[in-house]
C-alpha cells in the first residue's frame, strides 16, 4: 500500500474505481511528466448524490452539500491518476485544480464550494496538494451534476 493510500485509510477514505466515461474521452492522460485528468463527477458508486444547480433557494443543491460533492470528485480525480500511473506516491505535486459549479445565476460562492476538494488534497497529499486553482460557475454540467474537478498532476522521474 502507497504512502498516499495510507493516508487516505488513516482519513477513513477510500479511492473508488476510476468512474467509467461518459462520452469519447479517457479519464486521464500522461504526457511529459504530467497528469491530465478529465473532468471528474461525484459519483458515488456509479451514481451522483445528487443533481441540481449550487445555490441558497428551494430545489437548489446548498453550498455546504456542493462542497462535499467537490471532494467526492477529488477523489474521483485522484482514482483517475491512479489508473494512469499506479502508484499515488509519484505525485510530487498537484499543479492545477479546475473546478467547475453549475451555479444559480445568483450565487457567488463558488470559490467555497471548490474549496472541498481543495482541502481534501492538502489533507491527502501534504504541501504536494497545494496548487493553482481556478473555481468557474457554469449553467450546467454534464448528468446535471453540482460539481466537476480537473487536475493536474506533476510526476515524480
């Protein structure tokens, strides 16, 4: 067991199965001593907690739920690189994380929302997780999902 998957046992987590895609594209792809993942969903065996556009009105997925929905993904992400690269503990640092929010026109608080995944990485990979970061509100996304994570990952040679 890789230090990283150590780590993810003592935070009572688990990496799931690379989710299967959805479209014509695979999950991740190496090149150049970097890792690009796909946009990664929250799903939770095989399906998403929920769907809905991020917000504070009825019917609307509560910022607070969109934040743990953002760390599902992370994980996702994380089992993404995995299937590419094996071992987790070739990960010398998490270059760029790129989330996505279907957002109500109102709402504004994407930055919190990605944050979920954010502090999952630092939590999981130490100073490695620390990255650039970008949070985007979006109309919607794909299967009516909350939340979408990209990353990319710098490899140990």
């Amino acid at each position: 067991m890789s230090a990283v998957e150590k780590r993810l046992a003592e935070l009572g987590l688990e990496l799931p199965e690379v989710a299967a895609p959805v479209a014509a594209y695979v999950p991740a792809v190496v090149h150049g001593g970097l890792v690009w993942t796909s946009g990664q969903l929250p799903f939770v065996s095989g399906a998403l907690p929920a769907t809905g556009v991020v917000g504070t009105g009825p019917g609307q997925v509560p910022p607070e739920d969109a934040a743990h929905l953002a760390r599902i993904a992370a994980l996702n992400a994380l089992a993404a690189v995995r299937s590419v690269v094996g071992d987790l503990d070739r990960i010398v640092r998490v270059v760029k994380l790129v989330g996505f929010v279907a957002s109500d026109p109102a709402f504004t608080g994407q930055p919190a929302v990605v944050n979920g995944a954010s502090l999952l990485l630092g939590e999981v990979l130490g100073d490695a997780g620390r990255h650039a970061r970008s949070a985007v509100g979006v109309a919607a996304l794909p299967l009516g999902s909350p939340v979408e994570i990209e990353l990319v990952v710098a490899l140990a040679d």
